[in-house]
C-alpha cells in the first residue's frame, strides 16, 4: 500500500468536493431485507504520481455490491439571492452529483484533489441476515498493486421492509427524452427510452407516473408549445369526436409490467390557473392538426363539449383495464388565489365526468381546500402548515424551486441531510402522497429551448441545479442516476421502515423515535441539520424492527 494515497469510507449524505478533506466517515450500516443501502468511499493521492487505478470490492457478498463513480457537474445556478444559511455553497461550481459507471472498472487518481464513489448494496428479499465486510481496494492499472483501501461492515438484519405505502411521483417528461435523443415521438425506440427511464424510476421508489394523455400543459410558454406527446389519438368528422386508446393502453401495460401502481393523467387545463385548454392534435376531416390550445377558452365553449364527450370514454377504458381506482386527475397546477374563479370554473366543468376520481393539485391557498374547489391538496410545504393545522386530510405535499428557504429540498447545493429528512416529516405528518415536477425536466424554462442537463443543470438560469431533474439521460438512452435521486430513494425507505415498526410497535413509538434527541419537535420547517442524526434514527427503526419481527 502506498503512503501517498488514501481511502475512506463516508456515508451516503456526505458531498465531496476537490479541495476539502472529508471529514469523519461511518464505517457501519444496518440495512433490511427489500432495500438498497449506500455509503462512499473518498480517495486521493498527495502527489502527482497518481494515474489510473483499479477499484476491486472484496467482500462475501460482493455480487450484491455496485461501485460508481461521483462526478462533479457544472452548476451555475447553485442558489436564489435570498438562500437561507443551509446550502453547502451559494457560488457557482462544480458539485458532486452524476453517478457514472466506471469505465473499464478505473478510476483516476489526481494530485492533492479528492474525489469518491458510490457504492450499493442491493439487499434482496431471500438475503441472509448477517454481518458482512465490504472492503474496497484501488490498485495499480499495470502493475496490480494495492494503492489504498477503505471497509465498511454491512450489517443485514432478519427482517424486510414492506413497498412504499403512498404514491409518490417526480413527474416524468417522455417530450424531453424524444428531443435528448433525437427518435420521434412513440417510435420503437422512444418506447424503450422511456421504458428503461420507467423501469428506474420504480426501481427507487417513484411509483406514480404521470401519464401524457394529452401533452402535458406544463412550463410552456402562454402561446408556445411542447413537443407534441399525445397518447390519446382524436378523430373529429361530421362534428362528433371518436377516441383511439391504443397507445394509452400500451404506456399503461408498459408502467405496470415496470412496477408502476399509480397513475395521473396530465392536466386537463393549463399551468397556473386554468385560462385554455391543453394542446390537442385531431385528425378533422383527413387533415391532422391541433384543434385546441392557448387560443381555445377553459370553459363553456366547445373544449367543453370535448372533455364530455371524452372523459367518460376514458373514465370506461381506465375501468376495463384495471387501473381506474389507482388513477388520479389534475385540473391545473399551482393556481394562485387571484386565479380562484377561473380554477374553479374549470374543475366544475369536469367534475361530473371524473366523479369516483381523485383529483389533485399542487397550490399553496387553504381557501382552494377550505371553499370545497379541491378535495386532495397538493400543498407546498413552506405553506403546508396551516393546511395541517385545520386538519386537512387527505393532504399531500409538494417542493419545487420555490421552496428554496427553511424547507427541506434536493438542490445539489445543499446538504444531502437537507433532503433525506422529507421521508421522516412524510410519516410524522402523515402526508398521503408526494409530489415533484422534475425526474427529467431537460427544457430551459417555459420550455422555449432544449438543454443538455450534463452542461446546463439550472433550466438554463432559471431554477436552482438539481431542482429539474433526478435522473440524466446516458449514453444509448439508458438513464444515468444522481446522487440526489440515491438520496430520495433512501428517504423514502426511512418511510417505509417507519412505517414497518408503526405496524409492530405503534404510531406513537415511532415518533417519538424521531423527536427524542431533537431540541424542538420534527416539522417541515424546523429540522436536524447533521448526517449523524439520520443514520441514527434509522439505525434505531431498524434495531426496532429487527426486534419485534422475530
């Protein structure tokens, strides 16, 4: 082993940058059956007799073990002026976050710069219970020699954690992987983009998808368009609409052979207050074209007579197909109070048609709740105080760019600890789903132009790095994850292994697992900001489990 090269093992809330040395790793993890556990292992050389090394994972159950590589990605954009004091950086850089392959099983050493990877642990449902090493080496490319090595010790408790209880959805963009990788839309190939992209997703515990019935109304430019990604084929002649389901029913067949549980057909009006109605391509005549649009009013006119000609058609297929009572509808996203009238106006219009559906939306005014105009709030969590407050139930919660101050949140600048908790503050306030507008959002805002998110993570300036997207799009279409999506997916087995000893040990007992060693009680806006905490208090949820399950 060479002294001039060193190794350590960290755990998966640590961020490592270049030029700080990190600081002291956790060497131990717990993990139950039906889980994927993470740590890191930092690494970096004193001089610049560095050059390639390979990574090798010695270890009795090193075919369950994944090692990738954390590469730094440009961020530009890392925070709004009025951040509060919890972001690792408000200056533009580079930040840890890419979880890439390694090429060739290698890494590279460079001088006096620290870099990590990832590694997983995939837990299986028949793995044994047991305490297993984990020890990763990097030696010489040539010659084989050890360079540095790092351990950590795995330990596998004889009890599984069950699949995630709520749905949980980061809205998917199908438009924006047509536009990455160059293939029309619903091509052979784009389904099998989107099927791979699909597959990740429930892989990590985003099971709820949302569903292009129509193209989604959604960061578009008032009088701009989307790349058109319309499942439901319309046919108009002689004045009366007829419907072809074909390919919905193929996205819904692909979803549910994935995992999929959940489904929400994209809004029925467009974003932020429900002024017109969604793009809608129609076959009029023998001529395909759009038929509705910005310059087609919500309501009253003929998108009226359209949505009731439809809906209860779609409402008939969503039943004969089995999906129907895992199936939610929006009206509109994030109206605003001064857009009330209007909000309602278009969910009146369409409630007949959807009723037995849950429909839903994100906002941020009790009133919407309060006035009977929606039954299942999606509220912003910097706003979702009062809604608990008044015991609004079933409430769901929702963060997206906005919430950017006191709340918690996945940016790349800040803390991973800053989003990990959300899976604690999801079980404590028993919220009954989640919500996020960006797995693959690779537009620049309003959508005038395409990015590439490997060069431009901030939506080209306007959203902080890290809010539009989890999952990148690699090579030969196969997704590429983040560090903030391994970070989510943890939080949300916390929730799920809350969830677990809730049902052997009691609500009550779980909570106060994860208030008693805080200062002040767990809410959305007062929270630990340290990784210990969080290793911890899982650490104690699955000693629990492990306990009471024998």
């Amino acid at each position: 082993m060479k002294a001039n090269h060193h190794a350590v093992v960290l755990g998966p809330l640590a961020k490592v940058f270049p030029r700080a040395e990190p600081g002291l790793g956790c060497a131990r993890f717990t993990a139950l059956r039906n889980e994927t556990i993470s740590f890191q292992v930092a690494y970096a050389a004193d001089d610049a007799d560095c050059g390639p090394a390979r990574v090798n994972v010695v270890s009795p159950i090193a075919g369950a073990v994944r090692v990738r590589k954390v590469s730094l990605v440009p961020c530009e954009l890392p925070a709004y002026p009025w951040a509060d004091e919890n972001y690792l950086s408000t200056a533009p850089g580079l930040y840890p976050d890419l979880l890439e392959e390694l090429h060739g099983g290698q890494v590279r050493f460079l001088p006096r710069h620290w870099q990590s990877v990832w590694v997983d642990v995939r837990v299986t449902e028949d793995f044994p219970a047991g305490t297993f090493p984990v020890r990763v080496t990097f030696t010489h490319a040539q010659d084989g020699g050890e360079l540095c090595a790092a351990e950590a010790s795995v330990v596998v408790l004889d009890a599984a954690l069950p699949a995630l209880h709520i749905p949980r959805t980061e809205w998917f963009h199908g438009d924006c992987l047509a536009d990455y990788y160059n293939v029309p839309v619903f091509s052979e190939a784009h389904w099998a983009i989107m099927g791979r992209f699909i597959a990740l997703a429930v892989q990590r515990d985003i099971n709820m998808i949302l569903t292009p019935h129509f193209t989604p109304p959604l960061d578009t430019a008032k009088g701009g368009e989307r790349t058109t990604i319309q499942l439901v084929g319309v046919r108009v002649s002689g004045g009366k609409y007829d419907f072809d389901f074909s390919l919905l029913k193929r996205w819904v067949d692909m979803c549910r052979r994935a995992g999929v549980k959940f489904f929400e057909m994209s809004h029925l009006f467009t974003q932020w207050g429900a002024e017109a109605a969604p793009k809608i391509m129609a076959t009029v005549d023998g001529e395909h074209k759009r038929v509705f649009g910005w310059d087609t009013p919500a309501v009253g006119g003929e998108y009226t007579r359209f949505l009731r000609a439809y809906l209860p058609r779609l409402a008939a297929a969503l039943r004969e197909w089995g999906v129907a009572g895992n199936t939610v509808f929006h009206v509109s996203d994030e109206p605003s109070l001064a857009q009330y009238d209007s909000y309602r106006a278009a969910k009146d219009s369409v409630a007949a048609e959807l009723e037995g559906f849950a429909i839903i939306d994100a906002l941020s005014n009790h009133e919407f709740y309060e006035r009977g105009a929606v039954e299942v709030p999606v509220v912003a969590i910097d706003h979702i105080g009062e809604f608990l407050r008044r015991g609004a139930k079933p409430l769901w919660s929702y963060y997206c760019c906005g919430q950017s101050r006191g709340v918690s949140n996945r940016f790349m600048a800040m803390p991973s600890a800053r989003a990990r908790v959300y899976g604690a503050q999801l079980f404590k306030f028993g919220i009954a789903g989640a919500l996020h507008w960006g797995y693959n959002f690779y537009n620049s805002q309003h959508s005038l132009r395409h990015l590439n998110p490997y060069r431009v993570t901030d939506g080209g300036g306007a959203f902080p790095s890290g809010d539009a997207f989890l999952a990148y799009p690699g090579a030969d279409g196969m997704p590429e994850e983040s560090l903030r999506m391994m970070t989510m997916a943890h939080a949300m087995a916390d929730l799920r292994a809350m969830r677990r000893l809730e049902t052997l040990a009691g609500r009550e007992h779980v909570v106060n697992l994860i208030d008693e060693s805080l200062a002040a009680p767990l809410t959305f806006e007062a929270y630990p900001k340290n990784d210990a905490y969080f290793m911890a208090l899982r650490e104690r949820v699955n000693v629990g489990i492990a306990g009471l399950s024998r």
